[in-house]
C-alpha cells in the first residue's frame, strides 16, 4: 500500500522530470504493465518507448517549457492534478495523428491529471490538455472559438454526496439545484468561460447556456479521487445540440442537431457543505469538431 506521503513525493517527482525535460526520468515513474490515456491520441500507450517518444515531442516543441502544478488531489490510491505550462513553440508539435509546424508563438495552458498508484508505480494515466485553448493561443484554430480568461472539514462521504449532488442536478436540467450546491463566496474557474464567475446570477446564466444546447446532456463519473477538502473527477459527456450554442463574445450558432460524447474532468473544494471552489473542463476542440463547427488542425 502506497502512503499518502509517498503518492505526494511521486507527483513531485513526475512534475520536476517535466520542468526539466528529463523524459527518463519521468518514464521511470510508470509501471511495467501501464495504461497512459491522453485525450490528443488516437489510441493509449502502453509501452515505455511510446511514453518516451510522445514526452519528448512535447520538449521538441516547446523547448523552453515549464511546468508548474496549481492543485492538487491525493486520495486512497490515485492522485489528480490541475497543471499550467508556458513555453514557446518553437519545434513541430505533433498532437495526435497530426504534426503542427513551429509557430513561434507563446502559450500558457493547462491540463489535468489523473494518475493510480500500485506498489510505488504508475499503473494508469490519464492526461486532459485544453487542446482548442492551446491550439488558438497557437493561431491554428479560430481564437473565437476559445475565450481569453477557518472552516468546517467534511467527511468523504459528504464531499461524494456533494459532488453527485451538483452532478445530477446538471443531469436533470435543474440550474437552481446546480447553483445551490455553490457556497456564497464560490469562485468557478471553467475553460470556456472568459474569467472566473463569482456569482449565482452569472453562474446560472452560463450553466443554463449548455442546458439549452445539449438539453439532454447527462454527465457520467468515469474515475474520481477524494482528498481531505476536494473530489476530482474524471467526466464523459454526452447530449444532442439541439438548442442555440453560445461561444462566447457573441458569437452564437444555431442548433446542429448532432450528438457528442467528449470527455471532461472537474475540481471542486467544499466547506460547510458547500463548493467553494469549482474548476471544470472539457475537451471543446474535440466537442466542436463533432458539432462540424471547427476542423482538427491538419
């Protein structure tokens, strides 16, 4: 059994090796049988060369890359992990099946992390990166298309109630009931949104936006990882457009009528029985890609 302490010092580690572009190191962290699941790829890696060449293309495209970790989540077996880099494309980015010429563009985006721990190992690893926010800061899709941007402890099974809570409150169409998972001093930091919304009018304004695109959208809980104040999840979304799509800025497009299932992943913090701090995600070039609104960058 991996300590808690051990699962930290792991993460550290995984972290540095990226800031200092030591692949090797940070290989060394995985299992011998690992799963790494990244959103940008077509299939999982589960060899240690294929870890090695796909890290490296990221140093090749960004050589002066850092990374740093701006929260974190350990639970039993597993940790989950919010990360920011910034760097400069410098180098051919190959994202996915696709390879995307130098652009000597900077960028500062993130992704999330989730990660389960067997016998001090990585045994699977699952990666989110914000593709549309990176590949407009990049000029390789239409920058209209992602906006710029003492207390009670509560038990596990409270913060899991919480969080199930807010989810089929989304499932159900209810907005109020969503709002109200929301402590009065919340902020929710969402990858669409052009800055963070800090109060319940703005927040039930754009969480109506997508009840009214996808009015049958169900959001299901495919991985989750429970701290001591926090659950991260990991998401699978799925709905038909058949509503009014806002994306931002004014730029509004009508109904496509054409279903998704784009995977997301979520952060919350709660006190008193309320989500204190919100951070939601989706895979949105993989989401309008399937609307026909946008076109993998070839």
């Amino acid at each position: 059994m991996t300590t808690k302490e051990e699962l930290r010092r792991l993460d550290d580690v995984g972290i540095a090796s990226w800031d200092r572009h030591d692949p090797d190191a940070f290989v060394n962290l995985f299992a011998d049988n690992f799963e790494w699941v990244d959103d940008s790829l077509p299939a999982p890696m589960r060899s240690r060369e294929e870890a090695r060449r796909f890290t490296e293309s990221w140093f090749t495209a960004f050589p002066d890359m850092h990374l740093r970790e701006i929260n974190r989540v350990v639970g039993d077996d597993s940790v989950a992990s919010e990360v920011e880099f910034t760097g400069t494309n410098q180098g051919p980015l190959n994202f996915g099946d696709r390879q995307i010429p130098p652009t000597g563009k900077k960028v500062s985006s993130r992704s999330t992390v989730f990660a389960r721990i067997e016998n001090g190992k990585i045994k699977e690893f699952h990666t989110h990166p914000d593709a549309i926010g990176l590949m407009a800061q990049l000029g390789v899709v239409d920058s209209s298309l992602s906006p710029s941007r003492a207390e009670s402890a509560m038990s596990r099974e409270d913060l899991i109630r919480l969080d199930d809570q807010q989810t089929e409150a989304f499932n159900r169409g209810d907005a109020d009931a969503f709002i109200n998972t929301l402590a009065d001093d919340f902020v929710w930091i969402d990858d669409v949104a052009p800055e963070p919304i800090r109060d319940r009018d703005s927040a039930r304004r754009y969480v109506q936006t997508w009840m009214t695109a996808f009015p049958d959208m169900r959001v299901r809980v495919t991985n989750r990882v429970v701290g001591d104040d926090s659950v991260a999840d990991e998401l699978e979304l799925t709905g038909t457009n058949s509503g009014e799509l806002d994306l931002g800025g004014g730029n509004r497009v009508p109904a496509t009528r054409r279903k998704v299932a784009v995977r997301g992943s979520s952060f919350i913090r709660a006190r008193n029985g309320k989500i204190t701090e919100f951070h939601s995600y989706s895979d949105n070039m993989s989401m309008l890609t399937q609307l026909g609104l946008a076109e993998a960058p070839a």
